[in-house]
C-alpha cells in the first residue's frame, strides 16, 4: 500500500507540473469499499479508488495509465458500477473512476462524455429537444459503460444511433473512432477487446418535441418499475438473452422454477427469472454462487449455456 501512496504521490506532481488541473485535482481514497459504488451494492475494498475531477480525466488518464503499465500495477476502469460485481476481497491495485467527466458537446452530432449518467444524459437530450437515446432511459450507469456494452434495451442497441467514439488508445493518444457496424454485435463493441478507456460517444439525434421525448422515457422509467428493476439492489439482466434459445432467458429461467431460489443473501427475484437481487445482507460470494448454480441447472435440464452479462470483477 506504501507504495501505492508513492505511486500516486507522484502522477498528482507529475500532472500538476504539466498544468493539469488546479488545486483539487483528483478524489483519492484508500481502501475504498466498492459497495458504494456499484448497483449490487457489495464489493470489498479497492487499495486506491481515483477520481479524476473537473476536466482532468483525458490528461490524468494517460499519465496514470502510462506509468501504471510501466510499474506492472493494475488498473481497472469504472464507470457507474453496473453490470459488475466485485468480489468481497475488492480489487487490487488502482480503480479509475471515470465518474468526473461528464456533460454535452454539440457539434456535427452531439457527444456525451463517458462519466456522465445514462439519465443525466438522456435529460440534457431531453431539454434540448434530441431524441433518439430514450430507450436507454431508467437504465443505470454511464455513456461510457453503455457504449462499452453496446446496451439493447427495448429492441434498440447504442450502435443503432452510434456516429463515433473517442477513446485514449492504447499509445495513450486521444482519437475518435468512426462507426462501423461490423464491428458491433448483440452486447459486444470493438471496445471490449483493446486496452483502451473510452472518453465519450457522438450520436446521431433528431429533433423533436421535448414533450414526446420526455413522455417516451417515462414510459420506459415506468416499465422498468413495474418489471421491478430498483425494488432491490441489482445489476439487472444477469444474463445475456440469447435469440437463438428460442425465449428469453428470464422465461427460460422462470419455467426451471428458479425464480425465488436464494443462496444467502442472494435471490432470483421473485417477479422476473433473470434478476438476480441483493435482498439486503448479500456477499458477492453469495450472487457469484447463485448465478453459477442457474446456469449449471439449465445446462443440465436443456443442454444450453447462458452467457454471463454481469462481469466477475476483483480479486476472487
């Protein structure tokens, strides 16, 4: 850890000798429990949590990105805590929380910057009479996080309105990656496989009336809490719905008579086959047991295999 604290030490007078920033560079904290910063709301301590504040991310990034690789120390790189579940244990070495860069830049397209809220988003949209993104709405997380899924909620996926991304690659140059579609699948994005932090997406928007934009993303809010999305702390879908299975997973889930099935403080929730829920006193070992056991029982009874949409993040 002391040498975490030197680490650290050192990237803050670095940047601050390059003119990043002013005084209040960054939030650093050590030991930092990773429950507070995920949707499941469980994870043990990160040796060091960073947030990069103001407009300090791109620059900050690199430097810490580029010495970190240098020094062997692993980062790992946060968005909103959704669709991870950390282990109990935490996650050594540095987390990255991209949770400082956020807001809208209009130009050929409009760009978000990767830490800004899904919602937050959506509203800035919203207010300027853009639509296109309100089937992302109620959905947790950040731009940065959804692009990097490639998020499909209600038949919709990010790259279906996708123009650019820029990224810090990975010779820590900042640069923007037109769209392709062939590089983009059902939850995949090219993102997925380089060792690259995305910065912030542009997005193809049309203009519309703020009244039906804003009616369009309450109905979705609506149908999120009707299927009992934030009844419980979560990560939503725990599985990816596989169209060649015929059905939804949570259906396929739900006809296993699974739904219920608890292992400590970890449930299948009652009211949907592919939620799984932290009833309140959950551990990660908890939700990582229990989303194994679902899918060795529908291995078993139907010879599929589901495919994991949450990420096991951390030191298990």
């Amino acid at each position: 850890m002391d040498s975490l604290r030197t680490f650290i030490k050192k990237i803050n007078t670095d940047a601050r000798d390059a003119g990043i920033g002013g005084e209040c560079l960054a939030d650093i904290r050590y030991d930092e429990p990773m429950s507070a910063h995920t949707t499941f709301r469980v994870g043990g301590p990160a040796d060091v949590w960073v947030r990069p504040l103001g407009g300090a991310l791109p620059a900050y990034a690199s430097l810490l990105l580029d010495a970190a690789g240098k020094e062997g120390i692993k980062v790992f790189i946060l968005g909103g805590g959704a669709n991870i579940l950390v282990a109990d244990r935490g996650i050594r070495g540095i987390v990255l929380d991209t949770g400082g860069w956020k807001g809208m830049d209009r130009g050929e397209g409009v760009a978000f910057r990767s830490g800004t809220p899904v919602d937050e988003a959506l509203e800035a949209a919203a207010a300027a009479g853009l639509g296109a993104l309100e089937f992302l709405a109620g959905m947790p997380g950040t731009i940065g996080g959804a692009v990097w899924m490639n998020a499909r909620c209600y038949d919709t996926s990010v790259s279906d309105v996708l123009l650019a991304v820029e990224i810090l690659d990975e010779g820590f140059n900042r640069t923007w990656i037109p769209f392709r579609a062939e590089d983009f699948a059902y939850k995949k994005s090219p993102f997925q496989g380089r060792d690259v932090l995305i910065l912030a997406a542009c997005f193809a928007l049309n203009p519309e009336p703020e009244a039906a934009i804003r009616a369009k993303m309450e109905e979705h809010h609506r149908d999120r809490e009707a299927k009992g999305h934030y009844r419980f702390p979560s990560a939503g879908s725990a599985f990816k719905n596989n169209r060649a299975f015929g059905k939804p997973t949570g259906r396929i889930i739900d006809e296993l008579g699974l739904k219920g099935l608890s292992r400590g403080g970890a449930a299948v929730a009652p009211w949907h086959g592919n939620i799984i829920i932290n009833t309140g006193n959950a551990a990660a070992a908890d939700l990582r047991v229990l989303m194994e056991e679902i899918a060795a029982r529908v291995r078993a009874a139907l010879g599929i295999e589901l495919e994991n949409e949450i990420l096991f993040i951390g030191d298990y």
